[in-house]
C-alpha cells in the first residue's frame, strides 16, 4: 500500500528524476512557460512556487539555496531581480497548469505550466 507516499517515480532513478526536475523548473524560470507531460508539470509545480518563494524573500542565504537547485546564475540572477518581486503581492499560487490533451505519438497527456 501506498499510504503516506507522495511523489512520483517517473521510471526513472532518483538522480536522473532530480536532474530533470532541476531542468524543468530552471527552463520554466527562464522562458515564463514550457509544455512538458502532465506529470512533470504537476511535480515541478511545487518546486517552482518554493523557488519563487525564495526569491520573494531575497537574502543572501535564500540565493544561496537557489544556487544550489540551479547552477545558472542567469536565471537564479532574473528570479531575485524580476520575477520574486513581481510576486510580492501575492501570498502563493505563482503557476498555472493548462492540460493540453494527448501527445500524438505515444497518447501521454501534455500540460502547459506557465508562470502566473
């Protein structure tokens, strides 16, 4: 039984799933929105809000574990400047997850997550 298991494997080992998940949220930092499988999207949904959150807070030590999810110091650079203050009005809910339909070649379902 599943009880009190959360997350999703995605056929993949743990290191791997992380890598993808660094690349996923820092692509979606950096472009506002990516289209990726549903799954993803809804597991790097709460990763993205807690990097925002970080950047809403900007101190040293927050850019600093922002550092350490994502080495491009570019996007880290725009999530301190532009995005977290852009957001400081706003107590949580940063992204929007629109379900795309079907993938054409293997019938997965597609989301779009953007930055709200």
């Amino acid at each position: 039984m599943r009880h009190q298991v959360s997350g999703r494997k995605l056929s993949r080992l743990s290191s791997h799933r992380w890598a993808l998940y660094k690349n996923l949220v820092t692509d979606l930092l950096s472009k506002g929105k990516i289209t990726t499988t549903e799954a993803k999207a809804k597991e790097i949904r709460g990763l993205v809000e807690r990097m925002i959150t970080l950047g809403k807070d900007g101190t040293l030590a927050s850019r600093r574990r922002a550092l350490a999810f994502s080495n491009d110091k570019k996007v880290i650079a725009k999530l301190f400047d532009e995005i977290g203050p852009g957001y400081n009005e706003r107590a949580g809910g940063y992204t929007r997850l629109v379900k795309l339909g079907p993938r054409k070649g293997d019938n997965a379902a597609m989301a779009q997550i953007e930055l709200v």
